[in-house]
C-alpha cells in the first residue's frame, strides 16, 4: 500500500514539474465546449474550446501545457493559450540575451519594487534600489512611466526577468565621465543634483561626476548641517575646488559662491551693537548664534546669568566683540528677550 502511495506522489510530483512544458497531443474528441487531447498521459486531458482561435478537427496534432494534472472528474486540465505565452516569453528572452537592453512601462508596484510591462504580456521585475542613481522617495511618481534598463539576469526555469534602469544609467555616465571632467576646472561654478545627504556631507552629480561638498565648506558660519541646506534630487549651485582626475571626483563648495563675510567682519558688525540671531547648538560652554549674512556668534555659558535660550529660537543680543581667531562674534544677553 505504502509503495503504491509513493509511487503515486511521484508521478504527481512530476507531473507537476512538466508543468511548462510543452507537449504535443493529438485530439480525439470534440464536445462543443471542451476538446479532448490524448497527451500521453494515464488519462485524456480537455482543453476549453474557446482557447483555439480556430477549432481543430479529431486527429490533428496540437501543442499543449499541463494546467492541472488532474481534475475532480479524472481529466487533465491543458491549455494552448499558456504555450503561446511560454512561446513568447522565450522568443523575448532569446532576445533579451542578445540584445541586454529592454524598454518598458512602470505598470505597478510590488514587494520591493516595481513590475514592468516589457510588451507581449510579459513583465520584468524593477528593484527599488535600481531605480535610478539617486534614492527614490516617491515611489508612485514612477508609475506609469516609460523606461529603458539594463537585463541583470535573466531565470528560464522561473519565468523571471530582473532589470536594472540605475545600471545602465551609470555605465552610460561612465563613457562620457573621463570627456566630462576633462572640461570641468577649478574655480567654475557648475549645476549638480543631490545624490544623497549624510553628516559628513552632501553628494552632487555634477554632469555625471560625483561630487562631495564636505560639511566644513557649506556654510562660513559652520554651523548649517548638511540636511538642513537641501534635499535629496534638488538641483544645487556649487563651486569646484578640487578636481581629482585620477578618481575622477570632484570636491565642491557652497560656501564659496560668496564672499566670506569675515572678510569685512569689522564693517558689518562693531562692538556694541544690537543684533539678532538664531540659536542652532547648545554646549557646556556656551550658546551657538547664527547670525545674519552667515556670521557665527557665541554667547558664554558665564553670560547668560542663569538665563535658558531654546533651540531654533531668535533671541536679541549685545554684541561684545569680534574674536577673530575663532570666526566668531561674542555676544551678551539683552535684558528683554525677543523671540519669533
């Protein structure tokens, strides 16, 4: 019993996995609605009439896929529809191997990306993360659009495509990148996008090379951090420092599209005056300021005479002195405090 049981499973199993194959059968009985195939296998096997576009005669040959091994009534479920689909999918693969690049539409979102409709019914798998060379924060602003990527691989056995827009995007930037940056000097003011922002700084792709603006040259105050200055795909100004032709790098600036306003410290602010400013840091010793025209300014823990300033607020202060060393005005507190 046991072993008529295991041989059973196995002929299921197998079954199962010819799934996707294509087999030929020749039809034996027509009913109206069903055409009956014998395929080869223990029983007949039906195929719905509405699945030919034209309907055979008993005795022709067709080609058919197992959907079913086995029905409730004894039968095979076959379809020729479905090895139309698999034809296609492998003439479209063939040429896929070939050819390495695929157009397509953004049709809709799944687990970790994106299908897309490549044509013939047929859809690849876009990841997330190959996208596009900057992250993607609006997942439904893709949809719908019109794409051409890269074929990352290609699973005959799965039926799976997976493709990659980012990659191809790169490789296209790497050709032009050594004509690029063979234009770019130091000194030019260019255009970049903001490829993504960490706390040492902020990434730019400046006409396909990549640039970093070192938190240090974001601001003359120092004190802007580098996610308070832009976003993520924004398009910036920036001003190129350093070229490393080697790496093919750039290192930009902020900062250095203006004057430094330290420069001229003594005409802007003199010791005495009333100014406001905006207090971005809190430390042990004392109270950053931003001040107007990106000046920082710093108020002594032993000048606030027990007083409590709060972060992101606007305050009125005395200014003191201008510690040149330092970049930086000390500043006292006004009596009367004036927030905004």
């Amino acid at each position: 019993m046991k072993e008529d049981f295991a041989k059973l499973l196995e002929e299921y199993f197998e079954k199962r996995e010819k799934k996707n194959d294509i087999i030929e059968g020749t039809v034996i009985k027509i009913n109206g609605k069903d055409v009956f195939v014998d395929y080869g296998g223990k029983s007949e096997g039906i195929v719905p009439a509405d699945e030919f576009d034209k309907i055979p005669a008993v005795g022709d040959k067709v080609e058919v896929c197992i959907v079913e091994p086995e029905t409730e009534d004894g039968y095979a479920l076959l379809s020729v529809s479905t090895v139309r689909t698999l034809k296609k999918w492998e003439e479209t693969a063939n040429r896929l191997e070939k050819e390495k690049i695929v157009e397509g539409t953004i049709r809709q979102r799944v687990r970790g990306g994106y299908k897309v409709d490549i044509g013939n019914g047929i859809f690849a798998f876009l990841p997330l993360s190959q996208v596009d060379i900057i992250p993607v924060t609006r997942p439904d602003n893709w949809l719908e659009r019109k794409i051409k990527a890269k074929v990352l691989s290609i699973d005959r056995k799965r039926q799976s495509i997976v493709i990659s827009r980012r990659q191809l995007i790169e490789e296209e930037r790497a050709k032009k990148r050594k004509e690029i940056i063979a234009h770019l000097k130091e000194g030019n003011i260019a255009e970049g996008t903001v490829k993504n922002i960490v706390d040492f700084g902020i990434f730019v792709d400046v006409n396909g090379v990549d640039g970093l603006i070192h938190k240090s040259d974001i601001s003359w105050s120092g004190l802007k951090s580098p996610f308070e200055v832009t976003s993520i795909g924004k398009k910036i100004k920036v001003k190129i420092i350093k070229i490393d032709r080697e790496k093919e790098r750039l290192f930009l600036s902020i900062k250095r599209l203006t004057e430094d306003p330290f420069e001229r410290i003594d005409e802007i602010i003199k010791p005495g005056q009333t100014v406001k400013g905006k207090v971005v840091r809190i430390s042990s010793k004392g109270i950053f300021i931003e001040l107007p025209e990106d000046i920082a300014g710093f108020v002594p823990i032993e000048s606030l005479k027990g007083r409590r300033l709060r972060e992101k607020k606007t305050y009125t202060f005395t200014v003191e002195r201008i510690d040149a060393d330092k970049r930086r005005v000390i500043l006292t507190c006004q009596e009367k405090e004036h927030r905004k």
